[in-house]
C-alpha cells in the first residue's frame, strides 16, 4: 500500500485529507521534531509548511533520485506566485483550496502512478545489474554502495578476504573509481593469495541518488591473460625452432653438399688438366660438367646464406643486410638502397634475427608482387627505439583482404612479420594503396629484456 506523508499546517485541511487519504492509502504525520527521514511515496504540504521546510524537501528529492519522489502542494488561488517559485524544484504538483475530492484523488494516483514507474524502473536496472555475467559496482563517496553478485563473487574469490566491507576497503585502496574513463577501460594486476589476477575493468561516471558516482563493469580475464601468454610463447617456441632449423640446413647444406660438390669440382679440374691425353669431346663433356659443378655450388651457397645467413650471428644486422641487399639488387638488377645511421656495432641476437627476417620477407613480397622499380630499406635508431621502413613504388595492395587471406592460412609472409615484430615487443604496420606502393613499417624497444634467440645447436 502506498505511504503518503501529510505535512499540513491548516488543521482543518489536515483533518479532511486524512479522511479522504486514509480510505485508499496509508497516512502518516511526520514525527516531532519535524523531519522527513521516514520513508513514504508522495508529500503533501500546504504553503507555510512548504516555507518551512522547502529546504529539507528540496533534500531529500535529491537524496532518492534517480527514483522520483513526488511533493504536492495544497495552496489557494492567490499564492501562484509563491507556488511558481517552488514548482518542480520541491513540488510537483498544485491542488487548489477548496479542495474537491475527487480531484485530489486523481492528483495523488497520478504521482503514485510517477512514482511506482520510477521504482519499477530502478528495480528493472538492479535485476539487469544482478543477472548480468559481469562484475557490476558502483561507487560513491569512496564506498561501494552497489555490488553485484558477480562482482561481489569475483572479489572475495579474487582478494580471498571474508567480510564484505573488508573487500570494499582493499578494492578501493586497490583500484580508486575515477580518472580512468575510456572506450576500452583498462586492465587491473590484482595480487591475491592464489596469485595474481587479471581483471578488465570499463568505469562511467554517473549520477546516482543524486549525486555523482561511478558505474565499474568487471571481467575476470585471468584465464585468457594465461592462454594469450601461453600462446605467446608457443610462438615464441616455434619461432625459435624455425630459426635452429633454418641453421642447421644451412650448415648442412654448406658444410656437406658444399664440400662434396667442391671436392668434385677439384677431381673433375684434375682430370682436365690431363686434357691433351683426351678425346675432344671428352675434354668438352669435362669442362661443362665443371661448370654445372660451379653453378650448383653457388646455388648451395646462395640457398644456405638465404636460409640462414651465418654472416648475421658472426658480423651482426647491417653488413648482413648490406650483403643481402647487394646480392637481391644485382639478381633482380632493380636498385635497392639502404639507408641507416645505426653503427656496425651488435644489437641483441633476436632484434637482428626479427629485423633481418622482416626485411628479407618485405624485399622478397616487392620483388615479387609489386612490380616495383626501387626498393628502399631504412634502419634508424632513434633514443631507445629502433625503426625500419621498407617501402616499393609498385603496385600496392589491399591490405586487409590479403591480411584477412593470410590469417586464414594463404600465405605466411605478411602474419610471420607481424608475429616476430610484435614478439620482440615491437609494433607492426603495413601502408599501401593502389598504385602507390607500400611501406612496411616495424617499430623496436631497444632496451627491454629480450627472450634470444639459442643459436646452439639442440641436443638430440
Ligand atoms: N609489397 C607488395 N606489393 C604488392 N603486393 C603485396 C606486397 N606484399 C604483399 N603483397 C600481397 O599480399 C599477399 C600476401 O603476402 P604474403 O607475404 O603474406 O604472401 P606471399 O608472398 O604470397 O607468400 P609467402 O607465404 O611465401 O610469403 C601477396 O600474395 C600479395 O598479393
Ligand atoms: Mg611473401
């Protein structure tokens, strides 16, 4: 049943009103001293109790928002300038003496009716809030006056304390509300008993009860903060791999097929040299075979040096790359110049690997997709940041559909780029339009600590 608070001076009115009100609705006097602390739907006061106490309704109308607590004001015909000062900020709505029943009845159902809408509505928001699969909070006056199930699951799940208010204390000493507003909101690092926890954490500022208050969206997302980092390193591992591999063929390949092909070349050059014993054509026979000998030694050489140049873990990047440039620029004969203000002094093994791999894999895409007619690689440090560019003057491409095709598994050049760049704790970008070439640009911290590259051979 709905409460309705008579606060009338006019004691006649008052009797009356009480007499009409209390048939349908609950009717209480405020206690004495007057106050409105206790709870009811709707108020009614006359103009000199209105006068009186216009502060304290204008209070406690901002106390309960965002529910909407109704005020009535019974005043006579000649008090209109008086009730348009007060009309809206402390009453709602005007009843004129003589007061007819049944319009005050329809009055007083009307601002019921306001009122149950503006409950309804906040119980609706708090069921939402409570069924939701989030962490829902919000925070005033540096407690937390509304908590979910959820939230407050994940927190005593999370600080391992037992008391709810002692959660309250450590969350806000943990994370104050404020200041932190964004699209993406932020990630949280909760130490806890179990370890840390991972939580992603979206605050709004809001205005609640009237004042202003902050509105927190929590997410648990230690599990995938575990995997993404399990994933991480699985790359990592498999990068890793592929690089021993990648040597180790390339020692093989050197090392073996190089110096049989070698000690062949030598035997067939001393059987030539016995030339004047042979037929003609026998010496001939002997001589191209010499040469198909040179030819796949230079192949074995060139294919080792491309897997894995060796000259990249004994010399470092720049006179690796200055070497390999030369030798792409001289097969393609396309101009491809580097420029740099990096010295020949050594960078760590996994920057010069990711580097040289990425611009091994930019050259190899101008060369072949762009129909380009220069190349240009750029390699500069700047304070603790190493920066490369490589940019064509061909074709270009778009991006996102050839990046969309490559995650799907189409190709494997433009994801390993990004994946080695972003594993050396660099950024990735790739800029390219129809015709107006591309530019692949990577991004390197310098000074944070690194996994290496192990250029050890693995123990079987
Ligand atoms: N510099 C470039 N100019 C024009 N198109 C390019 C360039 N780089 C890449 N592309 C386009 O993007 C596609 C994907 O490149 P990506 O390096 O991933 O694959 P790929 O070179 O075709 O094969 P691979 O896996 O051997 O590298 C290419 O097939 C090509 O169409
Ligand atoms: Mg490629």
């Amino acid at each position: 049943m709905a409460r309705l608070l008579l606060l009338l001076e006019h004691k006649e009115n008052a009797r009356l009103l009480y007499e009409w009100l209390s048939e349908k609705y609950e009717v209480i006097f405020p206690g004495e001293p007057q106050r409105l602390g206790d709870s009811f739907d709707l108020g009614i006061l006359d103009g000199p109790a209105l006068d009186r106490l216009a502060g304290m309704v204008a209070a406690r109308k901002k106390g309960e928002e965002p529910l909407f607590l109704p005020f009535l004001l019974v005043t006579s015909r000649q008090n209109v300038g008086f009730v348009t000062r007060h009309l809206w900020r402390t009453i709602d709505e005007i009843i004129l003496t003589p007061i007819e029943k049944v319009e005050l009845l329809a009055r007083v159902e009307i601002l019921l009716r306001a009122r149950r809408h503006s409950v309804e509505a906040e119980n609706r928001y708090f069921a939402l809030a409570n069924s939701s699969p989030v962490g829902v909070a919000i925070f005033q006056d540096e407690q937390i006056v509304f908590a979910n199930e959820i939230f407050r699951q994940l927190h005593h799940e999370v600080l391992g304390a037992g008391k709810a208010e002692k959660v309250s204390k450590l969350l806000l000493a943990a994370y104050p509300p404020g200041g932190k507003t964004s699209e993406m909101g932020y990630r949280m690092e909760l130490e806890t008993k179990t370890g840390t926890r991972w939580l992603q954490c979206s605050d709004r500022e809001i205005t609640y009860r009237g004042r202003p208050a902050t509105l927190r969206v929590v997410m648990d997302i230690t599990q995938d903060i575990l995997y993404e980092h399990e994933l991480k390193q699985l790359s990592q591992r498999i990068l890793d791999a592929q690089e021993q591999e990648r040597r180790h063929i390339a020692l093989e390949l050197h090392d073996q097929i190089g110096q049989m092909l070698t000690a062949i070349k030598i035997g067939l050059q001393a059987v030539a040299r016995t030339a004047e014993s042979l037929p003609q054509t026998t010496a001939q026979q002997l001589e191209a075979s010499i040469q198909t000998t040179e030819k796949a030694l230079q192949q074995v050489r060139s294919l080792s040096l491309n897997l894995r140049p060796s000259m990249l873990d004994d010399l470092g990047l720049l006179p690796t790359l200055r070497w390999y440039i030369d030798q792409q620029a001289r097969q393609s004969s396309l101009p491809i110049r580097l420029q740099t203000n990096l010295s020949d002094s050594r960078l760590s093994s996994t920057i010069e690997t990711v580097c040289f791999r990425v611009i091994q894999e930019a050259i190899t895409n101008a060369l072949r997709h762009a129909q380009a007619t220069q190349i240009m690689v750029s390699l500069y440090q700047e304070k603790d940041w190493l920066i490369v560019t490589i940019a064509d003057n061909g074709t270009g491409f778009d991006v996102k559909a050839a990046s969309q095709q490559a995650t799907e598994g189409h190709s494997m050049g433009l994801v390993g780029m990004r994946e080695r760049v972003v594993m050396a704790g660099g950024s990735f970008q790739i800029e390219s339009s129809p015709q107006q070439g591309t530019t692949i640009h990577a991004r390197f911290p310098l000074d944070i600590a690194l996994p290496t590259y192990s250029m050890k051979e693995t123990k079987s």
